[in-house]
C-alpha cells in the first residue's frame, strides 16, 4: 500500500480483486470487503473479508482468491435465510438489492486483540423465518482466525433503517 497515495489506485493494492477468481460464493456481494495482512495463526496469509447477502461471510486467501476459502460461517438459525427484497415492510427505498438482503453494510474489524478477547469482525445480518414470519436484524462477533461466532444479539428497532451503512468501530466498551 502506498500512504502517500491521495487518489485511490487499484495497482496498489497487494493482491487480485478479480470477481471471477473468487469461486462460488454463497449470495450477491453489496458490503464492502475487509483486508488485514498476517492474520494470527495464518502468517503467511493476507486475508479478504467478503460478506453476502445470504448471511455468509467467508475469509479468503488474497495470496490465492481462486483457492477454497480458509473459513466461512452461515449466520442464518433454523428455519431462517435472507429475507427475500420483496418482504421489507415499511419501505426501506433499497430498490436496487435484488433478490434478497442479509448482510447488506460493511462489517468491521477489532483487530486489537487482549489475553481475553480475541480479533473479532463484525457483522449486521437480517433473516427472515419462514415458520415464524418474523424478520429480526443481528450483530455478529465472528472471530476473524477461524469464524466461530462470539456472540449474536438482535438489534432492536426497525428491520434495515437504511440500504447502505457500514459498522465503526468508536474505542471499546
């Protein structure tokens, strides 16, 4: 990377962001993807963060894009998926997300792990029940190392207050 650069050029960047050397993952991409280099326990890896919107995030190899990925987590429970873009009640004015919304914001990473907190991404995820009808909005804590979820709480509130967001991390409570 290049800190003097003022106007972003994609030749900076370590690796390919080609779309057609990702492979087959699961859902449309909206959410920014998220890049750290040496990520603890792969240290030879630079690491690209991609979250669908089917509610997976997936880590990938950006020494090798077209390789399997080294992890990936479904944040859907039983019974539930992405909620299909025609069921957003109240009108969100996200037209152009078609054909479902998950995980629609960019995620963000706490890369400053302790003793006992591990490096940790997070991610708004919505999902639809299809027995229950209920659609619910969730903030996932995903360990960035291997992808086991920490936590997940659901966010109270209307379901998507707006179609393109992304998560700050502001210090730590």
């Amino acid at each position: 990377m290049n800190s003097s650069e003022t106007v972003f050029q994609a030749t900076s960047l370590p690796l390919s962001l080609a779309t057609d050397s990702v492979g087959n993952l699961h859902g449309i991409i909206y959410a920014q993807p998220l890049y750290i280099s040496k990520v603890p326990t792969h240290p030879n890896a630079d690491v690209l963060f991609v979250a669908t919107e089917e509610n997976y995030i997936y880590a990938l190899s950006g020494n090798n894009l077209s390789s399997t990925p080294l992890w990936n987590v479904n944040l859907n429970g039983t019974n539930e998926g992405a909620v299909p873009d025609g069921d957003l009640s109240g009108g969100t004015g996200c037209n152009n997300i078609k054909p479902e919304v998950g995980i629609t914001g960019t995620p963000v990473i706490d890369n400053n792990a302790s003793s006992n907190q591990p490096n940790v991404l997070y991610a708004v995820s919505v999902h639809y029940n299809s027995s229950t009808g209920v659609t619910t909005q969730r903030l996932n804590a995903i360990t960035i190392v291997h992808g086991y979820v920490h936590a997940a709480g659901q966010v109270q509130g209307t379901v998507l207050p707006a179609c393109h967001y992304a998560l700050s991390l502001i210090g730590r409570v």
